[in-house]
C-alpha cells in the first residue's frame, strides 16, 4: 500500500468555507431525490472553490509518498 503525506494551510475562512462545504454535501447524501431539491444552498461561490482547489493542487507538489509493501524492501 502507498500512503502520501501533504501539508496544507488553510486560514480561518478557508476553513470555515470547507467545513460549509462539506455539511453541504453530506445533507445532499442524506436526502433522496425529492428531498435535495429543497435544501437550501449556502454561500457557495466558485472563485471560492477554485482556491480551495488550487491549494489541494499545489499540496500535492511537496507530498511525502512512503510504500509499505513488501515487495519495495
């Protein structure tokens, strides 16, 4: 198995933001079909998630990859 490491720094309405965006998602899950048509969207905005994004994106350039198989020994 490989496992990455990655390090990313959020500030606090990044945080918040990402938090908001995965309650969201997790009502979304929750309700049937009918039921999502109802649920209220936040303040969700695109430039938002583009940031979110990119530093996702970027986290990856200074991941840390250790491979715990044994054939790697």
């Amino acid at each position: 198995m490989t496992t990455y490491q990655y390090n990313l720094e959020l500030n606090d309405s990044e945080t918040l933001y990402l938090d908001d965006l995965l309650k969201f998602a997790e009502i979304y899950i929750n309700s049937d079909a009918e039921g999502r048509a109802d649920i209220k969207v936040w303040n969700l905005h695109q430039g938002a998630v583009d940031a979110l994004r990119a530093k996702l994106s970027a986290s990856h350039k200074d991941a840390i990859l250790t491979s715990t198989s044994s054939a790697c020994r």
